[in-house]
C-alpha cells in the first residue's frame, strides 16, 4: 500500500492542491494501516507545503484532534492522490487501469490542474483519479473527483473481436434469471436435453427485449442512476485519452456509451454451452450465460 510521503505530495502540483484542500478542511484522510483520521490545521505546514519544504513537512509532521502526531509516511496514497486503489493486480483489467492513472496524471501536470476534464456523452467531468472498483459488480474501474467521489464507472474487455471475451454477463442474477425470455430458453434447453447438455454442444436463441440485452452488457441497474452496477462506459482493448476541443474523450478498439446497442457479431444472445463440471438451473452439463453472438461457434439455435 503506497503512502503519500513528502516526496510523492510534491511530486506534482495538483496533489499539493488536493492535500491542501482536504487539509484546511478538515476533511479525513485514510491510513496506511487503515482507518481515516482528520488533521488540525497548522500554518506552518500550510506555508511549508505550499513551499514545497520537505525538511519542515517532515520536522513538523501531522497533528490530530486528540494531539496524536503522524508523519506523511502514514497517510496512504489513494487514488485522489494517483493512488492505483485496493484490489491492483495482475488481471488486464488492472494493466489498463494503471495505464489510465498515469494518463490522468500526465494530463494534470500538462494542465496544472487537479482535474482533467472527461466528457462522456453529452456531460463533461472533472476527473482527479481512477480506481479498481471493490467487489464483483459490473464496473471494472471508476473515475473519482477531487473529493474522491465515484463519477463515472467503466466495463472493460480484453481484445478486439467478440471471441476475445467470455460474456457479457451470468443469468443468476435476478432482474435476468427472471426475465420471460430467459425462464422460456432455460425450459426449452431442460426438456430438449431431458436435463442433461450432450458433450461439444453450444445452444442459443437471439434477444427480442432490448431491455434484457442492456441489463447483460451494462448492468442489472440500467435504466436507474449509473453506478457501479449500470456503467456509464463499456470499453474494449487498450484504454486511451485523446484531446476532442477542450475535453478528452475515450479511445479503444470499441467504445460504447450507456444505452448504445450491441450489433453485427457482439450482439447479445442467451447461450447454454456443454461443461462438464457445471450444472446450471439443474440441467447437468451445462452453462448458461448471456455472450456475443460471434463469441464460439454455435451447434444451433433453439
């Protein structure tokens, strides 16, 4: 876990901004050993921070409201402060995270701003970091303000054809398990199989509900606020930012903003596929899921 040390604050511009900010405020900040605590605001670091004086920031250190003191050292390095945030790994998604992160970085500097401003669609954000977001939702990673709010959240997708990821998405969940269209596929593969998926074979039938198609690709929440759960951007490929007039937008192999509809081979179909150690909604063998049209080869549609 990375700390916010006297030399990374004044590594770059806006993150004295933002320290400065919180600090005058009285607003938490997190701990490397977990936990957020909230500072007293003294002058002196004041002045020597906005001096770029590391000797005094270090001699003077941190005071909280019970007069315990902390060094920078203890002040973990978020993703307000380009932090990479929990859950960075290994997986492809955390490779294009970081290459997102350093882009906002360099583009803060370039600006001399704590913010870069991102539109997506038809709104413009002021965006000071990018972070993993926590647990399994459909969000990959987010965008955060300068408060560290999350603004904007983002499905990420390795590649560039639809063979090149797994699914859009799982049936269990329940706004999709439920759906008619989806109960009615599971019945038909239960009784043309007599519950149990021949060996090499790969079953599907085309979406008519527009609806359930935006549900798999943007998250059981579409159509209600977006949040981690109703993502305002899906992406495929390697993560990009390029400059449109006064903003910057996002470049890939694909980029598809809430709402936009999957065609040609990345349609959404409902597929139950032979696997040996699954037995989805009881039929043995089988797995059901939500894929791209073109994403494996099809036995044939039912």
């Amino acid at each position: 876990m990375a700390s916010l040390t006297a030399a990374e604050l004044f590594k770059y511009e806006w993150r004295v901004e933002v320290f400065l900010k919180k600090y005058k405020n009285k607003e938490s900040f997190k701990l490397t050993s977990g936990g957020k605590v909230t500072f007293i605001p003294n002058k002196e670091i004041i002045n020597a921070v906005k001096k770029g004086n590391a000797t005094v920031v270090n001699r003077i250190g941190l005071l909280d409201e019970k007069g315990n003191h902390y060094s920078f050292g203890k002040i973990e390095k978020t993703e307000e402060f380009g932090g990479k945030g929990a859950g960075f790994g290994t997986t492809k998604e955390d490779i294009e995270l970081t290459r997102l992160q350093t882009q906002i970085e360099e583009l803060k500097v370039e600006l001399a701003s704590p913010t870069v401003p991102i539109r997506v669609g038809s709104k413009t954000y002021k965006v000071a970091g990018a972070a993993t977001t926590p647990g399994t939702p459909k969000s990959d990673f987010h965008l955060v303000d300068n408060d560290g709010n999350e603004i904007v959240w983002i499905s990420h997708k390795d590649g560039r054809t639809p063979k090149d990821f797994q699914q859009w998405g799982g049936m269990t969940e329940t706004a999709i398990k439920n759906h008619k269209e989806v109960q009615a596929f599971i019945e038909d593969v239960f009784d043309k199989f007599e519950g149990k998926m021949p060996r090499a074979t790969t079953v599907a039938r085309k979406i008519r509900a527009q609806k359930l198609k935006n549900l798999s690709v943007y998250g059981i929440d579409f159509g209600r606020s977006l949040g981690q759960q109703n993502v305002s951007l899906l992406i495929q490929g390697p993560v990009n930012l390029i400059k449109r007039g006064q903003s910057y937008r996002f470049s890939s192999n694909h980029v598809h903003v809430n709402g936009e509809k999957m065609t040609n081979g990345f349609e959404p179909v409902l597929m139950a596929m032979y696997k040996g150690d699954r037995s989805n909604f009881g039929v043995i063998g089988a797995r059901f899921a939500i894929q791209p049209l073109e994403s494996r080869k099809i036995t044939e549609f039912v």
